[in-house]
C-alpha cells in the first residue's frame, strides 16, 4: 500500500493542492504506524468499500475513536482515489448505451425491411417510393452492414423526395469507406445546402473527383450552381475547373450534362469529338429558351444513355476508324447519336414552325444544327464503306 502512495506522489507531489500534497507525505513518510493505516481505512475491506462509494463521506460517520487529524486525511485520501480513477463504470456504461442503441437500430433495420416481416415474398421487393424516410435510412444502412451496398441504390435514396433522415445518415457515415462517404456527404450537401459539409468535405472532393462515378461527378457541378446567381455560379464553376486534375473532354462533357440550363456561361473547349461538338452547340443554342427545357433534358440523357464522355476527339478517330475492328461499335453509337438527335430537334423546329407563340427565331440556328448533322452523318457513312471495302 505505501509502495503505491510513493508512486503516486512521484506524479502528484507537484500539486498545487496543500492538503494532498500533505496527505501523501503523511502516508509515504510512514510517520504513523501500520496501526494507524488500519484506523484510517477501516478495519475491514467491506469499510473501505462503504468509505470509497461516496465521494463526500459525511464526518459524523467516523467512529468517535478517530480524532480530527485522521478525519481530514480520510477526506483527503478519498479526494486523491477518486480524483485518479478511470471512470471504467462511466465509460463502460456509454459503451453499453452504444451498442444497445446500435442493435436496437439494426433490430429496426432487419424488420423494417425484410419481406417476411411485411408479409411479402421474399421474392417481391417493395417499391420504393412506397417507403418512408425511416425505411429508406434503414434500407440504405442495412445494405452496407449486409455488403451488399452500391452508389447507385444510395443515389437514389437519398435523393428521392421523401427522403429526409439527412441527420442520421450523417451521424452514420463512418459505416462507409472513405470513397464512399465523400459521395454520400457530397448527396447530402446537395439536398440540404449545409455549409459544414461544405466546409468539410469540398477541398476533397476536388481532389478525389476522377475516382467519381459519372452521376456523382453531375452532382458536384450542380452543388456548384446557384440558381440566384449566375454570374457567381460562373465564377465558382470556373475557379474549380483551375483546380480539378486533368481537365479534358470527358470533365467538359460532364459538366454541360450537369448545367445545361447555363450552357451559354460555361467554358469550351477544343480538341472534342464531332458529337460532342454537336451536343455542347446544341445545348449552347436552346439554354437561352426557358420554354424548350423538356427538349434539352432528352438531348442530355441520349448523351448519358450512348455514354458521349467516351468518345475520343476527332483527330484519334480519323486515324484508327478504319483501321480496328473494336471500333466498330463505336461507330455505330456516334452514328445513333446524330440521328437520335436530329429526330429531337425535328420534332422541336416542326413545333416552332406550327405555333407562332413558339421562339421563330431559333429556326434559323436549328437549321444551321441540322447542316452540321446532315455532315456527320455522310461521314460516319462514309468511314463505314471504307471498312468493307
């Protein structure tokens, strides 16, 4: 016992308390009997035990034989005890708290979504605009306890409208890999505009853009918009483009996916593949007419569906279209796009041609669109004869 005071005197003789400063030199000092230890603590472990369950033990609890002096270091050596412990009962009750409430969420989770528990074959799965809030957070949850996670089923989670655990998903977000949460805290800034995400997170997401799916890289740029603002969505837009690696076709394309409705502030470039030429002019020719949106949406999901951020600029092309088989899909989606396309704008410039309240004045450029098309067209064709030939 006294060999554990001296311990702990070497660490806390320095204190500036007086009285334990004085009560461990009393107890290291040894200047009382062995007898005297006895009387201080009790005469029995169950006493100590009593003694140390209270962190203020009451001085009319002392047996008469113990004098004033005795009393004080009672007092004192309670203090020194208590005030060096390791809380193991506090700690071990919020570590209990925590897996109680985590078990009782994953209770929660399992039920919630097992179709079993909703009287359903397993076989069906529910539909998930049928699901609420809670279901959908336990669902996305489950899913990555279950490793059987994907962006994409958690894209649509937390972007789906009913969806507003925004809270409890973040507060759970280290359940996922770091890819993972920059992607998931990346949605839930876009739903909810938390500059603290912001904050956290954007100097990463910059960094970590090209390991992005597609869909989550639209998603950046549109967290970048402000509806309010264009002229500071520009400026915002362009000092990230500064600061995003390898800036090429595939980021340019991406991001008129992404702003289509500002296509005419947004940045071109040069070395493109003809159809993604064709796409940005078009995307550029319809954004100051509020009213052809629904047509510029379909010419923005032809380019995701024949995946446009893969074609390589035309001087590539030029040169090994003819000259490798593989590439013959590749010729046949750039074909499909420009005729997708030209069937989109037809249907659009017969619009304008038939209702005087429609925009006549896009008619001529729409014209001009369909030349460049008609010219890609011929081309593609023409690259296909030569290969058979």
């Amino acid at each position: 016992m006294r060999k554990a005071f001296l311990h702990i005197y070497a660490r806390l003789g320095k204190s500036e308390n007086e009285e334990l400063r004085s009560t461990l030199k009393f107890l290291t000092n040894g200047k009382k009997s062995a007898s005297t230890f006895s009387s201080i603590f009790g005469n029995s472990i169950s006493e100590l035990s009593r003694t140390t369950s209270t962190s203020q033990p009451s001085m009319n609890t002392y047996p008469e034989s113990y004098d004033k002096e005795d009393k004080q270091y009672i007092e004192n050596v309670v203090k020194l005890l208590n005030s060096n412990l390791t809380l193991h009962n506090a700690n071990e009750q919020k570590i209990r708290v925590h897996y109680d409430t985590f078990y009782n969420q994953l209770k929660n989770v399992l039920q919630s979504t097992s179709p079993l528990q909703q009287g359903q074959s397993p076989s069906k799965t529910q539909n998930m605009s049928s699901l609420s809030s809670k279901e959908l957070l336990n669902k996305l949850l489950l899913s990555q306890l279950t490793e059987s996670f994907s962006m994409n089923k958690a894209s649509k989670i937390i972007l789906s409208k009913q969806f507003n655990h925004f809270k409890e998903l973040w507060s759970n977000i280290t359940l996922f890999s770091y890819i993972e949460r920059l992607e998931i805290s990346l949605l839930i800034y876009y739903r909810t505009k938390n500059p603290e995400i912001n904050a956290r997170y954007n100097k990463e997401w910059i960094e970590r853009f090209d390991k992005f799916t597609p869909a989550i890289q639209r998603v950046f740029w549109r967290c970048l918009y402000q509806r309010n603002n264009i002229e500071e969505s520009k400026k915002i837009i362009y000092d990230t483009i500064v600061r995003l690696d390898n800036w090429g076709p595939s980021k340019i394309i991406t991001l008129y996916q992404s702003l289509f409705e500002i296509a005419t502030v947004l940045p071109q470039y040069q070395t493109l593949s003809r159809n993604q030429e064709l796409f940005i002019t078009t995307l550029r020719t319809l954004a100051p007419y509020k009213e052809f949106r629904k047509y510029m949406i379909k010419i923005v999901k032809l380019s995701m569906e024949l995946k446009l951020i893969n074609e390589q600029p035309n001087e590539a092309t030029e040169k090994q279209l003819v000259k490798s088989a593989p590439l013959m899909n590749n010729i046949t989606t750039q074909y499909k796009f420009a005729t997708s396309l030209n069937l989109i704008l037809h249907d659009l410039y017969n619009g304008c041609q038939s209702n005087n309240k429609l925009r006549t004045s896009l008619i001529p450029e729409l014209e001009d669109i369909f030349k460049i098309i008609s010219s890609e067209e011929e081309e593609i064709k023409t690259q296909l004869s030569l290969r058979y030939t």
